[in-house]
C-alpha cells in the first residue's frame, strides 16, 4: 500500500471524533422556521467572534459570497470592485453576474493579495447614465490565489476609508480569516471591523464537514437570509452541522498554528533538499499554503502526475511507495494546502518523494516514469 500525503486542499479532512460527537448529540429544528437552536448558537457565537450585529449559517463559501453581493446590490445596473485573482472573480463561475446580475469591476492584484487603491479609486464610477453604479469593495484575506499571504491590516483600513468616501461596502472573503487571524496574532474581529461584511469557511482549515457563516448587520443578513432560501439554501434540521461548526470554531482555530508551522517546516525542507527541479519561497509562506516552483524547463504538470503516483521502481529505491498529491497553479508552479491531517511524518515522506521526482528528472527520464494509463 502507497503511503499518501493529501497536500490538495484544507477542505479534505474528515471529521474528527469529538466532532462526530457533537453531530451525533446535537439538539435540532427546522431551521427555515428558526427552530434549530445549534443554528442560532453557531451564528450567534460566529456574530460574537466577530463583533457583528448578526451572522447566517450557510452551505458553502460561494453561496455566503453570493449572497454578500446579493445583498449590497440591491438594484439593477450595479457593480463590485474585485481583485482579479480573487476567488470570488476566478472560481465562482461568474455568480455574482450570473445569478445577482452585478458587473464585477476587476483590480489588479499583486503578489500580496492587494492591489492599487488610487487604481480602486480611478474605477469607482461617478453618476452617470452610461454607468453603472459602484456599490461595493470586495477584499480576499487569506489570499487563495497569492499563496494563501495575510493581507496586511493598513491595507483593508485603507480600503475602507476609501470605501466610506465614497458611500460603498466592503466585503470581506474571509474563508480562511482565522488563519489571518492566527498568523498576524490578533482576534478575527480587528481584521472584520473594517469589514461591512464577512464570509467565513468552517470547512477549509478549521476541519467542518461543511458550511460557511456569512456576518454583518440585522439588515443585511436579513436580506442574504432572504436571499439564502431564493437560491435554495435553505436547510432544515441543519443543527447537525452546525454542531460540527461549533467544534470547527473551538477546536480547529487553536490548531491552525502547527498548520502554519508545518506548512514553514515543508518549505524549508524544500528549500534544504536544494534540488534543481523545484524550490519554496519560505518568506512568502505565511499560512498553510506552500508554494512549490518548478526549476528552468520543469513541467509543474509532469512533476504533479510523478508526485501523485508510485512509480516504476519508486518502491525498491525508497522502500515504499509515496503518492504526494498536490493541487496545479501554473505550468510552473504547485499548491500544497497543510490542514490537520497532516503531520511531521507526512512532511517527512513528502521530501522523500520529492526528491526522488527531481532525480528523475535530473537523469531526464522524468516522461518515462509515467503510467501508461
Ligand atoms: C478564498 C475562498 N473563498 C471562497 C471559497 C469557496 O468556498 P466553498 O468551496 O465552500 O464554496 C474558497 C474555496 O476554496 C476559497 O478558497
């Protein structure tokens, strides 16, 4: 049996007992009529953490992100800013203009996950009849497509200032907030109070099965909420989940430390293997994700299919077969996502492969190790 390492997202943990325990034992109601009492504890506990008026339990990141545009645009014509590597803009199939009819107005993002704020300035359009109308900023933090980088605190106060010279809302994709949080030392809620809104993910890092809390005011999550049951989110003896969310949020937030340490651990051991095939940017590794850059003439492709698979001969020459699975970028470059599952002897294992990969293609016989299926 092939030892594997699932480096592919923070969505891919299982639950763990005492989670599975709360599901079990967890008091329920139909929650479309507001009787599921774990509902109201997780959304009130999630409101508390970030010191908002109000917070709603939903199904997934993409809906709670949905409904945050939903609910700031509430006329026709109307557009968000957006980074142009944010996730809302790249991996949401488009549903903020598809199903809410917004334009999404893109922003350069930079390495960091920001981007120009005189550039968001120059874009916020004025009255006219030719326009549409600007109602809202939205702002990734972590930032997925930047390597999961915290996007630093100055800049989201910016955002905002200059969201409120301008009459708009800030929207937060806080999907992976608390490891924001965690990395920069600070509660969830000095991040949020910038923030009009927030989207928070129970299931990526903090190890839910499922679910996400969107937060901000009564009136605005009295509009998602309406919003929410439109698009079919509706969920009824949902406290079973939102039991697991209640575990998510006290078990899973302490963690995401030794998350951030292991993901440390894998890019310095990267950078010490010193293989000409592949290397890690430590610096840049500033939560859970870890970067892996191809070398000159590296197929990030080829170097994924090899990682992911046990080779031809792997087994004698590392006494084990090892299936690193990653998760592509680029052609130049691989995702490795650390979670909880995840531990030094995974690190470990995962070095082993790699550098064994990079051999094969040293030796230029990299295609050749292929399966044939
Ligand atoms: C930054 C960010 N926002 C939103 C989402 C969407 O979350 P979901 O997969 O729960 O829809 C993700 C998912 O990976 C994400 O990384």
């Amino acid at each position: 049996m092939a030892y594997v390492v699932d480096f592919r997202s923070d969505t891919v943990t299982k639950p763990c007992a005492d989670m599975r325990k709360a599901m079990f034992e967890a008091e329920v109601g139909d929650d479309v009529w507001g009787d599921d009492p774990t509902v109201k504890k997780l959304e009130e506990t999630m409101a508390k953490m970030l010191k908002k008026d109000a917070a709603l339990f939903v199904p997934s990141g993409t809906m709670s992100n949905l409904l945050a545009i939903l609910a700031h645009c509430q006329g026709r014509g109307e557009e968000v800013l957006l980074g142009d590597q944010s996730h809302i803009m790249l991996y949401e199939q488009g549903g903020i203009a598809q199903f809410a009819g917004v334009n999404p107005r893109t922003l350069v993002n930079k390495p960091d996950g920001t981007f120009d704020l005189q550039d968001a300035k120059s874009k916020i359009r004025m009255e006219d009849i030719h326009y549409p109308r600007t109602r809202a900023i939205c702002i990734e933090n972590t930032h997925n497509a930047a390597g999961g980088k915290v996007v630093p605190i100055e800049f989201i106060q910016k955002v905002r200032e200059l969201a409120d010279s301008h009459s708009l809302q800030v929207h937060l994709d806080g999907a992976r907030i608390m490891n924001a949080a965690v990395a920069m030392d600070v509660t969830p809620d000095t991040i949020a109070q910038y923030c009009d809104s927030v989207s928070v993910c129970l299931s990526k890092g903090l190890g839910a099965p499922v679910g996400s809390c969107l937060v901000g005011s009564k009136e605005f999550i009295k509009r998602a909420h309406r919003h929410r049951k439109a698009l079919g989110g509706g969920m009824r003896q949902v406290g079973i989940l939102a039991a697991a969310g209640l575990v998510a949020l006290e078990k899973g937030i302490p963690r995401l430390k030794t998350d951030h340490e292991n993901a440390k651990l894998l890019a310095q051991g990267v950078i010490d293997l010193k293989c000409p095939s592949v290397t890690c940017d430590l610096a840049a590794t500033e939560t859970n994700m870890v970067y892996l850059m191809m070398g000159e003439g590296v197929s990030a492709k080829l170097f994924y299919l090899l990682c992911g698979t046990v080779t031809e001969g792997e087994e004698q020459e590392l006494g084990q077969g090892i299936q690193v699975q990653l998760c592509p970028v680029s052609d130049t470059c691989l995702r490795v996502a650390i979670h909880h599952h995840i531990t030094a002897e995974h690190i470990a294992m995962a070095l082993k492969k790699i550098a064994y990969v990079d051999k094969l293609f040293q030796s230029g016989e990299a295609a050749k190790h292929l399966p044939k299926n």
